[in-house]
C-alpha cells in the first residue's frame, strides 16, 4: 500500500515540476486542493515552501480563512500568498494563462501551416 502511495506521489511531484521546469526542493511540499491525491490537474496543485506553511494552510483553511485571491494582479496574489501561505505554486493562478498560451500556440502552428491568414 505505501508503495502505491509513494509512486503516485512521485507521478504529482514529477509533474509539477516538469511544469514548473526545476526539480522540487526536499523540503518543498505538494498539496492537492481539492484532496484527491490522484487529480494531477496543475489546477489542482499548489506547492508549499515547507511542512511547517502546509500546516498553517490547513489550519486557516479549517477555520475558514484562507481566501487566496486577495490582491488585483496575480503578482501581488503571488506575494501575499507567499508571504502568508509560503506558497510557491497555486495552481488555479496558472489555469487561465495557460489556456491562453495553449490558444496562442494552436493559432500560431494553423497560421504557420497555412490553415488561417
């Protein structure tokens, strides 16, 4: 069983940091927010600097205080998250600009093959 639990552990972490593009540091922990260990959506993950702020997260997410979107522009999201969280990576930041850079990519390769003008 804690094999299982391992390897599936390894597979998220291995996929976060592919999309991150940097290995995650040991002390660096991998939260699914929706807590289901198995759903490796980047939009369902987020990356905490140590055990210590994953804690403190649960803990405010209990009492009902941790409301991430706090701030207007997704670098000051970013920054108070950190600050406050010691929060990395938060998924659901993420979701939308890649949308936006998959979106992109398509138009740029039909444009490039000849598909639109």
């Amino acid at each position: 069983m804690s094999d299982n639990i391992s390897m599936k552990t390894e597979l998220s972490r291995s996929i976060i940091e592919r999309y991150l593009e940097r290995k995650l540091k040991d002390t660096e922990i991998l939260h699914h927010l929706n807590e289901v260990n198995d759903d490796d959506r980047t939009a369902n993950l987020a990356v905490f600097i140590d055990s210590a702020h994953h804690a403190k997260f649960h803990k405010a997410k209990r009492k009902s205080l941790y409301i991430p979107e706090v701030g207007r522009t997704r670098k000051e999201i970013e920054s108070k998250i950190l600050e406050k969280y010691g929060i990395v990576f938060y998924g659901p930041l993420y979701n939308s600009d890649r949308e936006k850079m998959l979106k992109k990519l398509a138009e740029r390769t039909k444009r490039e093959l000849g598909l639109i003008s």
